[in-house]
C-alpha cells in the first residue's frame, strides 16, 4: 500500500510542485530549488521543520522570512491544500509515491554527494530499497544502431550476473537497452525518468518487474509533465549520484545530455569512476571524453570478471598512485578465469569481502556499501585500529576509506586522540 506524504513532505510539494493532476498550467508561485534552499536553511537555524508551516503557528513563522519571501506567495502556495489532496490521489491510483529531503526513506547517497542540489522531492514507482542498492550507470545516445544496443543488452546481463543494480535514465536507446538487458536476466534496475513517470508507471512492460521488486522508476519532476530538455539535463546527476560508478556507451561531441552529464562528473562531482565503451570505431565523443579522464571499458565477459572490475576502478579512486596503471590492470583482470590473480593484484592489499546483504552485494562491493556499513558501526566513536579490525584489512586501507568518508561528509574526525564518528549531518538538510 502506498502511504500518504509524511506533513513535511505536504509542505515542500506546496512550496515547489506544480501539482498538475488535473492543471493544464502550474502555479508561477513556485519556489525554485535555489529559492526552497534558502527557505530550507531558514527553518532550520531556526529548528523548524517545514511541516509547521501548515500548522497554527504558520502565520507568526511566515512573518519572520518577510525580509527575505514574500508572504502573501507563500500564503498562495501553501493554501494550495485542495489541489495536493487531489494530486496525492491520482499519484496513488497509479502506485506512485513520493518523498522529500526531510523525510528518513529519501535516497541517502544523494543527500551526501548533492546536498542542497538534491530536488527536494522525489516520485518514485517500486521497491524504494533499490535505490540504496549502488551498482552501475549506463548511458548513452538515443540514436545508435541495432548491434551497439544489443551489445548495451549484454552489458545489463553482466550487471545482473555480477549482482549489481543497473541504474540509467529510461530514455529510448541506449538507456532502456540497458535495462532491459538487466530486467531480461531477472536483475534490478533503477530508472531516472526526466518526464512521463505516470505513463511509465502503467507501461504494460514495466508492469511485472515493479510487482516484483526488480524495477524501480523515480523522477525529480512532476508525474504528468512532459519531455523538457532541461529536465533530461538537469537529471543526469541523480543517475551518477545513485551508482558507483558510470558507463557511457556512446557520446555525441560537446552536445546532448550524455556528454553534458558525463563532463559534469568527470569535472565536477567525481562520485566514482567513469567508463568509456570503446568498442568498434571510437566516437568522437567517446574519445574526447577518454581524453578528460575517463576509463577505457574493458569489456569484463562474465558476471566475475565485471564485479572485479568494479571494485578495482572504486580503489584506485581512494588511491592515485594506482591510477596510471589502472587500464593494464583492467584488461588483465576481466581476462582472468576465476580464482586467478594478477601480478598486481598480489602486490596489494585485496577488498575486504563484506557480509551478504538483502540487496545481494557482491564480496567485491564498491565503497559505497563500506561506507554504509561504517555509518553504523560508527555510531559510537573508533580509532583507525578498530575500524581496521572490525573490517579485517590493513590500517593504511582503513585510513583511505575513513579519509575519503570524511571528504564526503559521511563521518567527521575528532582529535585527541583520532577518532571517527558518524555525522548525522545529511539527515539535517530539508
């Protein structure tokens, strides 16, 4: 059964959806996602949450930000209650749900690597658990031919033999052939829509993998809107945020989403590593991205050599020095059988193999499932010692996740003596 917004989610859908069940325009109220930050940041200086601006102290807390909004637009939008209540409904007929920054169940990966660029709400269709689940992005152009999207195909049923999530933007081409690689060999996906989530939702073919738990549709952007193209821009970096790393099968040159969201990681955000199919002629686009720091794709043939894959692309992340011979290392791994190891590979230190989760983690899980595991075990401040033998690695391995924990903001470092403990920072950001 899907539930009803939680009250502070009913505030912010005020605050900022268009709310179009029913509309054939939005309100020109709505607050952008800059202007909702500062309106976000307010409230909690000031220990409100945003839920009591629909209660009996509404007036008095609206009074107090008239320097900064103006009053009577926020009275428009949060008097929008019988319109909301509408909208709920109709999202509820089609099994949509929805969640909101300040609400426990939004996705945490994308409260730590976006923080306030994080859309304050989300719609979603399926198991919402998925969307903790890491695993590999794939994207690519919508406009390729029949042998590249059967090759994207085979791409997501190494992503299901590996155990991993398949995370792209649902678009026609290389997105969907992703997925239906992965749905096709009873995986999981996870879909960022840019536009159309209520059309998705019922799509005859969607049908069975969201009753089951393996397909998961979310969108920053209104159920029933549209294809814009700055929405399909803007989205690109909930697809990366939600995996550990990234895939682009195909790139058009300095145009199009997939080269402005691929540049956007490479350069900005750098959540995880960022492949490049290079298979057949290289694309102009392909190339130019390699040229930036992308990956070469090794092109991993078996569910093995592509969690192995992974894993040691998520390392040398934590570890420069082992960047510059990454790609060797790669083609030598994915060529590997089983059981084998690489000259390299015994020189180092290996991942700790995590226990078994719901979500079916390989033992080479990327740091994201580390971090998550951390989190908890975090709860109470430990020295690198602890961290290292409760993991059973090497200190030097610890102090690398730890660091790169910190950077993101996941755990904080206390002193005298050095000790981490888990920030509850993201769950403060409305």
């Amino acid at each position: 059964m899907i539930s009803a917004p939680s009250p502070n989610s009913q505030a912010i859908l005020l605050l900022t959806a268009p709310l179009m069940a029913g509309r054939a325009e939005p309100s020109r109220d709505l607050l952008s996602l800059g202007e909702y930050n500062r309106l976000a940041r307010l409230l909690r200086e000031n220990q409100w949450q945003p839920a009591e601006l629909l209660g009996p102290g509404a007036k008095d807390i609206i009074g107090r930000f008239r320097h900064v909004f103006d009053s009577a637009r926020l009275d428009r939008l949060l008097g929008r209650g019988f319109l909301l209540s509408q909208a709920v409904d109709h999202w509820h007929a089609r099994a949509i749900w929805v969640v909101s920054r300040a609400d426990s169940e939004y996705p945490r990966r994308l409260k730590l690597r976006l923080k306030e660029d994080a859309p304050p709400v989300l719609y979603g269709c399926g198991d919402a658990a998925l969307l903790e689940t890491g695993g590999l992005a794939v994207v690519g152009s919508r406009h390729v031919d029949a042998d590249l999207l059967a090759y994207t195909e085979d791409i997501g049923h190494l992503a299901t033999g590996a155990k991993l999530t398949l995370v792209s933007g649902g678009a026609r081409g290389i997105d969907r052939a992703a997925m239906r690689g992965a749905l096709m060999a009873d995986g999981r996906a996870v879909g960022v829509l840019s536009d159309d989530l209520e059309r998705a939702a019922l799509a005859r073919d969607n049908r069975e993998p969201l009753m089951d738990g393996k397909l998961t549709l979310i969108s920053p952007y209104d159920p029933a809107v549209g294809f814009n193209v700055g929405h399909a821009m803007q989205r690109n970096k909930l697809i990366y945020g939600l995996a550990d790393a990234a895939l682009v099968i195909s790139s058009d040159y300095e145009k199009g989403g997939t080269w402005a969201g691929a540049i956007e990681q490479l350069e900005k955000f750098r959540f995880g590593p960022v492949f490049v199919c290079t298979r057949g002629k290289l694309g102009k686009g392909n190339e130019a991205l390699l040229r930036k720091g992308a990956l070469p794709w090794p092109d991993p043939q078996n569910g093995h050599a592509f969690a192995k894959t992974l894993a040691m692309a998520a390392r040398a992340t934590e570890s420069p020095s082992e960047q510059n011979d990454l790609p060797l290392v790669l083609r030598e791994a994915v060529n590997q059988p089983p059981g084998a190891e690489s000259t390299e590979q015994k020189a180092t230190e290996e991942l700790p193999a995590p226990p078994a989760t719901d979500a079916g983690e390989p033992a080479q899980a990327l740091f994201s499932f580390v971090a998550e595991l951390l989190g908890k075990a975090l709860r109470e401040p430990m020295t690198e010692a602890a961290v290292a033998e409760l993991l059973q690695i090497t200190k030097p391995q610890a102090r690398a996740w730890l660091r790169r924990m910190v950077e993101q903001e996941v755990v904080e470092k206390l002193s005298n003596p050095v000790r981490y403990r888990t920030t509850k920072a993201p769950d403060l950001l409305l």
